[in-house]
C-alpha cells in the first residue's frame, strides 16, 4: 500500500488540487472515499477534528488543509521545483494567490457552486459579488502572463485553478474571460492533469 493516502470525495475541488500535485509528482497514493457520513465518524475526527477534507496521511504524519498539503508534498517531494521556487519574491507571490484561493475563490465561485450544486447554506448573493469583482482582476492579472506566479505552473495555479474552471457550474459564465480561458487550458494541458467530473449546469447562468 503507498505511503501517501488522501481522504476526499471525487467533486470537492480542495481535494482536486491536491490530486493534481499528487499525479503531476508521480506520487502513489491510496485515495479513500470520505463523504459526509466517513466524516462524522469519531476515527475520521481523530485525523481532523474539524471533520472537513482533504486530509493526507503520509506515513506518521497527518495534515490537513489543502494548501499546506500542497506546500508539504512539494517541500517533501520536489524540493527546489518550480512548483514552489525558494526565491522570495516568486515565493511570496505564490503565497499571495493561495491566499486568493483560500479568500475570493472560495467565498466567489467555490461558493456559487456549492449553492447551486449542493444547496449549500451560504449566500449565493455574496457569491456572486465576491465573483463578480475578482474575476475581471484575474482576468487583467493573466493578459500577459502564462501563468499565476511564475512564469511556469506553480502550486498557486493548481490552488485556484478547480474552482475558477468550474463557475459554470454555479451560474458564472467564463465566456467573457478569454485570458482566464487560456490560463485554464495551459493548466489543464500539463502532464498529469486530470479532470474534476463534470455536473450538470444551472438552467439559468448568471
């Protein structure tokens, strides 16, 4: 059995980006089904007491959250990568957009899907605001660019990329977001990409 076992459910796009960095390392690893019922189990609280995914186990070690999960597969598995560079001022901005996937990507487009996907109890309201005021700032960030940080794929282009590739699926057309499209396809073109399942959309887009 791998080392490495990831605790997730195939749509949550926090365990997607995790799975991505897992596959595009060539890192083995046993992915365990844990849905709303595995997380109310008083085992699957032991290795989060916050009962939320994804959670990986490496060995002894168990961590939580999926941008320090990113951060530890890269300082464990590919250190000096570009993954996440050891320059300051490349690291900081890496720093920067996890921050962004963590804050506007979560309560903006994560947060859309989730209502309209998952009748999740939060504001599709704000969703759409936080949404509406981010993307065109991500569109203007990526004019000119490849990529988010760098300018090659870092862990903060994995970190925003599952949410923002699936807006759609809350309501929020990408289709006026043409630098955000082709950030999206040069993500999805890296080797080891896999996709998140795609859901049906929403009857009417916002």
């Amino acid at each position: 059995m791998p080392a490495i076992q990831l605790y997730s459910t195939p749509l949550s796009g926090h365990c997607h980006r995790v799975t991505l960095l897992l596959t595009m390392l060539n890192l083995p690893f046993k992915a365990t089904e844990a849905g709303a019922d595995v997380r109310q189990t008083e085992e699957f609280a032991r290795l989060n007491p916050l009962r939320q995914i994804p959670v990986l186990t490496d060995g002894e070690v168990v961590l939580t959250d999926s941008n320090a999960i990113l951060v530890y597969l890269v300082k464990r598995y590919a250190p000096d990568s570009h993954w996440l560079p050891e320059d300051p001022l490349k690291a900081a901005e890496v720093q920067k957009w996890l921050s962004h996937a963590a804050g506007e990507v979560r309560y903006g487009p994560a947060s859309a899907r989730m209502v309209k996907q998952f009748s999740a109890p939060e504001v599709y309201e704000s969703a759409l605001k936080v949404t509406a005021k981010f993307l065109p700032q991500l569109e203007d960030h990526l004019q000119h660019r490849e990529f988010l940080a760098t300018d090659r794929a870092t862990i903060a282009d994995l970190a925003c990329y599952s949410y923002v590739a699936t807006a759609p699926e809350g309501g929020v057309s990408l289709a006026g977001y043409p630098a955000i499209q082709r950030w999206l396809q040069r993500v999805e073109s890296l080797p080891g990409f896999t996709p998140l399942p795609a859901l049906p959309l929403p009857v009417q887009a916002e």
